[in-house]
C-alpha cells in the first residue's frame, strides 16, 4: 500500500508561493501576446527554452530548442492568427515546485479566412530561476483546422 504523502507546513508554503508565480507568469503570457510584445514574451523564457507541441500534425513543428528558435518560430507566426481573449489561467500545482500545468482558453480570429478562432490550452509548465525552461503546448489541432479551413465558396464572387 502506498503512503500518502503529506506536505510540511515549509513544503506548503513554497508550493503557495510558486503557485502565485505561476499565475503571474501565466498571466503575463497572455497579456504580452495579446499586447503583442514578443520582445517582452521572450523575457519569460530561459535560453535554453524546450517548447514542445505534442499533438502538432505531421509536417509541423514539434520541437523548439532554445530562445532564437522561438522568437523565429513566433516571428512565422506573426499574422496567422490575431488573438484577442485569454482567460485567466487554472494552475494546477505538482509535487514538484518547479513545474506546473496551466489551463486557458484563447480566442481570436484566423487572418486567411476570418473566422473565430477558439483554443482550449493545457500546458505543462517547468519554470527554472523565475524563467520558463520547458513548455508543452498541449493544443487541439481541430480548433485550428476549423479556424483555417475556408468556408464553401468563400472568396469566389
């Protein structure tokens, strides 16, 4: 039978204040986005950044490595899709204090096509000095796909 674990009140108080961390780094994540300072969004990242996407169809990127690679990959990115809501994120805490799952929504429209585009985000979070050292973007490619698939006779006239 396993034992259950049971935090010491010290242990609680660092899962507490990582928490909050948590919150603000994940709020500042959206707001920089939607403000669209991807200088400023880059700051949340170690140098090192592993940014994943796990369900990422084949042909698109799963993998980036390091700060450069991110800020070209965001710099591809830039007018596909024009973000205008992200909700205030559900932090999910770990045992360990360094890594968490955020839960969010994000909204906005497609650029090509117009139409709304709406995201449910789950993240997985690690966090090393204060700086987002790993991030797994668990997205649904469906949203996406709805979102970039013109609708019939769209563009004819």
């Amino acid at each position: 039978m396993t034992t259950p674990f049971i935090a010491s009140p010290s242990q609680m108080n660092l899962l507490n204040e990582r928490a909050e961390q948590a919150l603000t780094l994940m709020n500042s994540f959206g707001s920089l986005l939607l403000d669209n300072d991807i200088e400023s969004w880059l700051d949340l990242f170690d140098e090192q950044i592993r940014f994943e996407f796990p369900y990422a169809d084949e042909g698109y990127t799963r993998l980036l490595e390091g700060k450069q690679a991110l800020a070209a990959y965001m710099a591809s990115f830039d007018g596909m899709i024009r973000m205008s809501h992200f909700s205030t994120p559900v932090i999910h805490q770990t045992l360990d204090p360094d890594l968490f799952i955020a839960r969010f929504e994000g909204t906005g429209i497609m650029q090509a096509t117009g139409k709304s585009y709406v995201q449910d985000y789950i993240s997985l979070v690690e966090v090393k000095n204060g700086k987002i050292s790993r991030y797994l973007d668990y997205w649904n490619p469906l949203a996406v796909a709805r979102a970039a698939t013109p609708d019939a006779g769209q563009g004819e006239g």
